[in-house]
C-alpha cells in the first residue's frame, strides 16, 4: 500500500496504470439519465435510418419493378357479346350471299362525291408521267428514283383473284377490331388489304391469317419477318423521294448510305423477306384525289394528305366488285379506349396528330357506307 496525503491505490503491479473509480459511480442520477436517454436517441436514430432505407426500397421496386412485368391490354368497354355476335351473323350472311359485279363503284357513283375517287391506275408503271407535286400526292423531283425502282420490278399488275367477280376486305388497324373474333371471316375474302405494321402474328383470331396486299412506307413496314409470310404484295406508298431509294435497296440488296439513313424518322428495316415480283409502288394519284375528294369534308381548306387507311380503301375501290372494312373508326369520345387492335395506346393519341384529318375522312367512310358502297364489319361507322 503507497499513501499519499489522503488518497491510496493498491500497487498491483509496478508498471501497470492506476485505476480509477468507475464513471457511473461518480455521477449524478441526473447525469446518468441524460446517458441513458442519449442511447435511447442514438438507438432510435438507427432504427429510423434502417426504416428510411427500407422504406426507399419499397419505393423504388413500386416504380421500376413494373416497368419490366408484362401489361395487359386495355379492352373496350363499350362493348357486349350480343352485339358481337350479332356482328358475326351480319359477316357470316353477307359472305353466304353471291358476289355482285361492280356493286361498290354502282354505289359510288350514286353519291354527291365527286367521281374522281374511281378509275385509278393501281401501281406505277414504266412511262409514268411528270406530276406537279412532290410525294406523297405526286413525283415531282423524284423521276429518275422512281425509274430505279421501276427497273428493278419485273410486274406491275394486280395481285391475281376472280376474274368474274372479286369480293375485297380493307383491314384497318382500329381498336373497334380487338375480340370481334372475325379472323376466320377475313380470311375467306379474295382480296384482304393491310396498311403499314398491322400485326397478323398472335392476332389471327381478330385481324385474319392472310394479306393479299399490304400499303407501307418505310418506317412503318414490319420489322417482324414472320409478318411477311402468307402474304402476297407489298406496295410502298411514297412519302418521300428517300423512300424510293430505300425500296431500291431492298430490291437490290444493295444498302443504303448512312448518310441516307440519318433522313429518316426511325429506324428502317434492310430487308423484306418477298421475292421482286411481290413488290409494287402505289401510283400517287390514288393518295392525290383521295385528297381532292377529302377537302369538300373539311373545316379548313389546306393540302389534304390522306392516312393509309382511306387510301386502302380507295384502292380497294379500283379493284374489286365488293368492298368491306373491318377495324375502321376513332371512338374519340372514349379517350381510353383502344386505339389499335394491338399494343397499348390509347384513343387520345389522335389529339396530337396534325398531319391527317381524321374527321374528313369519318365522314366520307360514313357516307360510302350509308350508301351500301362498303360494308362496315366492325359497325363504328354507321
């Protein structure tokens, strides 16, 4: 034992530190509750940040884990099994009856339209004239590209049908067409026309096996190979003179220049599994007086470019005794509704369009309709 004045340690050992009286025995109680709570808060702090990151977790998974689940398809709700079903008896009785020649352009030309919607030539040919427009109504600065492509196809005529009487369906991409199931009934029409990438693949039931003559420009050609098969034509509406050049190249299998490729809006496809004599070139005139016709329809006076869709269905006109449609008309007053009979875009997509007017054409297609000049499958436009 080693006193000094009042104060003693025990010497333990000589080199070692002398101990000190434990801290909590030297403290206050209010002292030693002030630690206490300090853990309490440190405590609760960790638990609280464990939460957050928990919580910012769940946030994240409820964002991006959907993105990558598959979504279902809107369906129309307006929509009944009865009224379905009375659509397919409609299809089915008027498939039972005889073919009519020349019914549709006997009813065409009983309307106050003027008659420039008829006697059309289909595809280009060799010896084409000038036209005062650029494409899409014309070929103004585009002759010696359409020369190309002209050179490069062996045939220009209409895919081959009844010669007595030819019995025609225009498929439109319309949502109208989701689970009416009329594929079988599609499929027994001569002529069957598509537009652009509507899909035939997993829509068989709906939209048909088979194509007989699909219209596309090159960003909307289908990217899908197995698209092409069952089908007949292809024939490019040009919108462009590019477009021209790049029906060229896939003729020819000869690639376009990176350079030409920048001038397109979106990617292209560099080939169309279909053998020359599979592929045409819609003569403008069709896209030019369907314009014509279009411009008595509408609010303001402007140069009209059609959509596809009426285009096919002017086509039609030129080629077959009976004309009907299936998967035509914008339900505009259901903003969520369908607006392809694929995908998942929505009826309010249209509001953003500016290029075409869609209501001009809705009431020409109600009046060839009304006037028994087309036969509306889908009835959205009666």
């Amino acid at each position: 034992m080693v006193t000094l004045k009042h104060m003693s340690v025990n010497d333990n050992d000589e080199d070692s530190v002398p101990l000190l009286p434990e801290a909590s025995s030297l403290e206050s109680p209010t002292t030693q509750h002030s630690r206490a709570e300090s853990r309490e808060f440190f405590l609760s702090r960790r638990n609280n940040f464990i939460l957050s990151i928990a919580l910012l977790l769940s946030c994240y998974s409820a964002i991006l884990v959907p993105a990558y689940l598959p979504t279902p398809e809107p369906t129309w709700t307006n929509d009944s099994s009865a009224e379905t079903l009375a659509l397919l008896n409609q299809s089915a009785a008027l498939l039972n009856q005889s073919c009519r020649i020349g019914w549709s352009v006997e009813r065409v030309r009983t309307l106050s339209i003027p008659a420039g919607l008829l006697k059309i030539p289909v595809f280009l040919e060799n010896g084409t004239g000038d036209w005062a427009l650029p494409p899409p109504l014309g070929l103004q600065g585009s002759e010696e590209m359409v020369a190309q492509a002209l050179k490069a196809l062996p045939y220009t005529a209409v895919p081959t049908g009844p010669e007595t009487c030819r019995r025609c369906v225009v498929v439109g991409s319309g949502g109208i067409l989701h689970g009416k199931t009329l594929g079988p009934h599609i499929d027994q029409y001569n002529i069957i026309i598509r537009v652009n990438n509507a899909p035939v693949f997993g829509y068989e039931k709906d939209a048909g096996s088979r194509t007989t003559i699909r219209l596309i420009y090159p960003e909307g050609a289908p990217s899908q190979l197995q698209e092409y098969e069952s089908t007949e034509v292809v024939a490019l509406v040009a919108f462009k003179s590019l477009d021209l050049a790049w029906l060229t190249s896939v003729i020819t299998k000869e690639p376009l220049s990176w350079w030409s490729k920048l001038w397109f809006w979106k990617n292209v496809i560099d080939l169309i599994p279909l053998q020359p004599e599979n592929i045409r070139i819609l003569n403008p005139e069709i896209m030019y007086r369907t314009g014509q016709v279009l411009q008595t329809y509408a609010e303001q006076q402007k140069k009209m470019v059609p959509t596809l869709g009426i285009t096919a269905v002017v086509l039609a006109l030129q080629v077959c005794d009976e004309v009907s449609l299936a998967g035509f008309g914008y339900d505009l007053q259901h903003p969520g509704a369908l607006l392809h009979y694929y995908g998942s875009v929505r009826m309010d997509a249209m509001n953003t369009q500016v290029v075409h007017d869609v209501s001009a054409e809705t009431i020409l297609l109600r009046e060839l309709v009304k006037s028994g000049a087309v036969r509306d499958l889908t009835g959205a436009l009666s």
